[in-house]
C-alpha cells in the first residue's frame, strides 16, 4: 500500500498539481540540492567551453580556422549540455516518482542515476526536437492550405457575385466582414494552439520512464510516454495549461528582480557605458536562469512525476497492492509469523512514523502523511466534521475555467452593448448632446457592467449553488464557512470584494501557498475555507461477477480464513475490480495474477481452484468478504 492514501485512486487534475507543490515545498532541500548540483554543472560547462574558444583563438589566430573547429565542437557540446539538463530535470521527476512508490532513495541518488544516461537523454531531446518541429510544420501547412482555400471561397464569391474586385474593397470597409475574418483567424490560430498543445501532452513525460524504468531505453521511453498518455491526453493538457497560471507569481517577482536590476545598472554606470549595462544585463539573466533552475525547473519535473505516478495508476493500476502480503517471500508464500502490524510509512520528512493501516475510518488515518492538507471543523451544534482542503492546484484549475467565462461573458456584453452604444451615440448626438460626453459616459458603464460581471458571478453561483461555481464544480472544490456551515451572500460578497486585493502583486496565490489553511485574504475575511468534495466510489453494484465467481464466493468460507483479509486489502481488491476495464491489458493481467496471489497468501488457500481465472478468483474473495462483513 502506498504511504499516501489518496493514492489509492486515481488524481484529479486539481490534485495532481497541489501534490507536486506540496512535495515540492515538504522536501524543498532535496529539490533544491537537485537543482543546485544541476545549475552548477551547466554554469561551469558553459564556462569551459568558453575557455576553451578563447584558447583557440589564441592558438591558432585563424578566425576561419577556429570557426571550422568550434562548429562540430559547439553541436557535441550542445548535444551533450541538452542531455545532462535533461538528466538532471529527469532526475528530480524520479526523485519525485519515486518517494511516491514508496522506492525512497536520496536525492543525490537520482542524479546519480540519471547522469550517466546523459547521452541517452539527449537523443530523447533530438528526437523529440524533431518531432515537435514536424508537427509545427504541419500544422502550419494545414493551417495556411484551410485559409487559402476560405480565402479564395469568400473573395472569389465576392467578385463573381457583383461582377468586379471592388466588391472585395467594399467588403473589406463592412466592420462585418472585418469581424468575421478576424474572428475565423482566431479561430484558426486556437486550433492550431490546442493541437499543438494536445500533441506536447502525448510527449510531455517523455524522459520520465527512461529516469525510472530501468528496463526501458531512451527510444522506448517516448513510446512510453505516447501509450501512458493515450486515455488521458485532454487532462494531461489541462494540467499543462494551469501549471503556468499557478507558477505566475515566481515568474512575476523574477521580472521585477530583474528590471531592478537591470534600471540599478543604468543608474550606477550610465547609459553610455556599455560594460556597464552588459554587466547588468548578465547579472539578470543569471537571476533568470537561477530562479528558472532552482524554483521553476523542480515546480514543474515535480508536478510531471505525480503525473506519471497517476498515469501509470490509472493505465497499470501501479500502487495497488494488498498490505497484507507484504511479508510474503519470492515463491509467493506468506510468512504468517510476521506480526501484520509491523509496517512502516514514509513521511513527507523522510522520517519513519507508526504502523500504518489503511482503515475504513478516515480519523484513524489522520496520523498518515498525506499530500492533501486535512482539517477537523466543530460546528455549533459540537459534531466533528473532517474536510480536505482543496490546495492550489485546484483553485488555480477553477480560478482558469472561471476566469475564461467570465472573459466570454464580457466579450458578449461588450459586442452587443457596443451595438446598442452607436445607436445611442447617434440618437443622443442629433439632440445636441456632446460626443465626447456620451462616450465618456457609455465608457464608464461598459467597464462598471464588466466589473458587476465579474463581481456577480462568484457571489451569485457561490450564494445559490452551495460554495460552488462552475470552475469549482469541475475541479471538485466548494467553499463553507470555517464551522463546516454552507457560505451565504454575505461571506460571498466579502470574497468577490477582496479578489481585487487578492490579485495586486499575487497576494492571494502566496497566502494560499504558505497559510497552513489555504486561505487568502478574501478567506482571512469572510471567515471561509475551500474544500475538496469527498469522491464517491463506484458502487458495489458495478462490479458484475461471473457464474464461476459466485460460486467460488459460496464456498470460499469454508476453504479459507477471510478473516485475515484486512479492511485496506478488500479496498484494494475492490478498486481494481471497478478500474480494471481501463487500465492497459498486459499491466492488467500481471496486477490480477499479483493481487490473486497475494490474497491467496493472506486467506491461507493451497490452490485455486481449476479453471477459476484470477480475476474471478478476485471477484470470489470481493462478494465472499463482503457477504461476511
């Protein structure tokens, strides 16, 4: 079992991002020392290469000549530095998979590992180089072929229609015409995007499976990273387009480090000092590159190793094991004098806690390190109410869809209010009242009306739909008050108020990530917390056995003692047989044989019965257990 229950099912998007930050902040010196080793070595590199240009020069004083040396020199250069960035980016991925498959290993280890794959890491980087720019270039051709032939459609029905190409300048002058080919040019250019886009998230773990898979090679790992992706492609993308929202804010301060920089040297040397300027100018990109490296780089190859967690979850049920077993040895037995309650957990710090049992009570488990933040809320009527707080993975995922309603909502209001604004404009000016004055007004009605939008639907879906807006709905998350009670128009209102104050300088984003509540200031106000919803399981009607099953259930109590299998190991049990329909057929069959051994072991039974597949055998201890219970 893994050492973080939740593991147990498959992330949602939200939750992915929130675990990689998490982990990222738990064990920021193991990321951090990573990344240190990684910036060092490609700084020196850099350097030496350098030198070595120099000393070239200085040899040979041939300009043509150290160009003709430096060109094959600086691709093998290039071709190596890309591998060991790739290394050591894949590194931190594996560190990251790693601590969750409870295979904890130090950081340095990793390094160590995928280091001297470099040349192995750069060929992933070539060809995918490769791949992308042939993509590009196709979409590209498509791209320009659909809007020749629209182009050549509409201009050409234009002039036949009226008989000459004036009617094109003519139509050119109609704001309609201009609109619609403005509008089909997005329209166009976002397709190009989200095919792009959908296409990267195929390849987007690429290096991961060659960092962790030893078995694996580095053609292999692209493959890998296509098959893993296959049922996911569109959340794969969908976490790739929130992971920039949420690292924002660094980004942000980045640029303002830099510009300060960059105006502290202008202010100390002069404009017209050229070393001057260049020497501040390097100092920022280095700030760049260091924060990109140290913060950016691990945020991101963190987040990617969850995602490759989850992957192999969803596709190989990979984590599902039956706790119980774990005393078995190779031939598949199971060491019975072993006390079962001798397991240990991982916690986030590296340190070794209690025993640990999956148990069907949540509270039991609250001792668990767990990558989800939860808290116990006492409502006034004294009952105990357990939540988990929803993380910033999945406020940033609801905080993108909410935004872009919003945006489409105000791009409707603006386009039909500017229609109704020229007619009013018209009407008002040929009374004698001044344009300048009717603009002046119409423009501060369309941005108040933009700002009620805004400000109106949090508070009115958060009012009427129990703490949830459609982006909170599809990220799972609601929001109640701090005694578990459903949040009312006046704890809306204050959030919606104080969402101004939350976005100046990323104010919220950087509460959320270090109050141990999640709270921004919005929250702190209105005395509010932001949950996850609890995912119900399938039901137990969903898993259909076979005639064989039922019979093998009947007698089962009999043959075995299903009273050594434990509440976590019938979880796990059930949730392959709910998931088994959409993981891959090879992992499926080897997980099946793996967990039917496993509780053969647990439940003390010699064989199992002839012509009884392990999957109905499955299904036998499932309903058996179950009618017991």
């Amino acid at each position: 079992m893994p050492s973080y229950p939740e593991l147990l099912q498959p992330l949602s998007s939200g939750n992915v991002i929130s675990a990689g930050l998490r982990l990222y902040r738990a064990r920021f010196k193991d990321y951090a020392g990573i990344a240190a080793r990684m910036l060092l070595w490609l700084s020196l590199s850099l350097v030496l290469f350098f030198v070595v240009v120099a000393v070239l020069f200085a040899i040979i004083r041939n300009e043509i000549a150290v160009v003709l040396i430096c060109i094959p020199l600086f691709l093998v250069f290039w071709f190596y530095w890309m591998g060991r960035f790739l290394a050591g980016s894949a590194a931190i991925a594996r560190f990251t998979f790693n601590h969750l498959n409870q295979q904890t290993e130090p950081a340095k280890a990793s390094s160590s590992y995928t280091n001297p794959r470099s040349w192995g890491f750069a060929l992933i980087g070539l060809m995918l180089s490769l791949i992308f720019g042939a993509v590009t270039m196709g979409l590209y051709l498509v791209l320009i072929l659909i809007g020749g032939i629209i182009y050549a459609a509409v201009f050409a029905s234009l002039s036949l229609g009226t008989g000459g190409g004036s009617a094109v300048l003519e139509a050119m002058q109609n704001p309609a015409w201009v609109v619609a080919i403005i509008f089909g040019i997005l329209v166009l250019f976002l397709m190009f995007l989200v095919l792009w886009t959908w296409i990267y998230a195929r390849f987007s773990i690429a290096e991961i499976p060659y960092a962790t898979e030893a078995e694996t090679g580095a053609v292999e790992s692209i493959g890998r990273s296509w098959s893993l992706t296959a049922q996911s492609a569109w959340r794969v993308t969908l976490i790739l387009c929130v992971v920039p929202v949420v690292l924002l804010p660094v980004n942000f301060w980045v640029q303002i480090i830099s510009f300060i920089v960059q105006f502290g040297a202008l202010g100390i040397f002069g404009s017209d000092n050229t070393a001057g300027i260049l020497l501040g100018n390097l100092f920022s990109l280095a700030i760049g590159l260091s924060a990109f490296i140290m913060v950016t780089l691990p945020v991101w190859q963190a987040i990617k190793g969850v995602l490759y967690y989850d992957l192999r979850n969803r596709r190989e049920g990979l984590g599902l094991s039956l706790s119980g077993a774990e005393g078995e040895v190779e031939d598949g037995v199971y060491d019975a004098n072993e006390p079962r309650d001798s397991l240990q957990t991982q916690g986030l710090d590296g340190s070794r806690d209690r025993p640990s049992s999956l148990t069907s009570n949540p509270a039991a488990d609250l001792w668990l390190p767990s990558l989800c933040h939860r808290i116990t809320l006492v409502t006034p009527e004294s009952v105990e109410l357990e939540f988990t707080l929803a993380g910033i993975g999945s406020r940033a995922l609801a905080l993108a869809i909410d935004s872009l309603l919003i945006l489409v909502a105000n791009v409707l209001f603006w386009f039909f209010g500017s229609l109704l604004a020229m007619q009013l404009i018209n009407s008002l000016t040929a009374s004698g009242v001044s344009y300048d004055t009717v603009v002046i007004w119409l423009l501060a009605i369309g941005f108040l009306g933009s700002a009620l939008i805004s400000a109106s639907y949090f508070v009115a879906f958060e009012t009427l739909r129990q703490g949830q807006t459609p982006g909170k709905r599809y990220a799972q998350i609601r929001v109640i008050r701090d005694d578990g009670r459903p949040v009312g128009l006046t704890q809306s209102a204050l959030r919606a108020l104080l969402r101004l104050l939350d976005d100046i300088l990323f104010l919220g984003a950087t509460l959320v990530f270090f109050n141990k509540r999640e709270k921004r200031l919005g929250d702190m106000v209105a005395g509010t917390l932001v949950i996850q919803e609890e995912r119900l399981s399938a039901q137990s009607s969903a898993i259909a056995p076979t005639p064989e099953a039922k019979t093998l259930a009947v007698e089962l109590p009999s043959l075995t003692d299903l009273t050594q299998l434990r509440p976590d190991d019938f979880a796990v049990i059930r949730e392959y047989l709910q998931r088994r329909e959409s993981m891959a057929a090879p992992a499926r069959t080897d997980l099946s044989l793996k967990l039917a051994r496993q509780a053969r072991a647990i439940v003390h039974l010699e064989t199992i019965p002839s012509g009884v597949t392990s999957d109905q055998f499955l299904e036998a201890i499932y309903w058996a257990y179950q009618k017991q219970a």
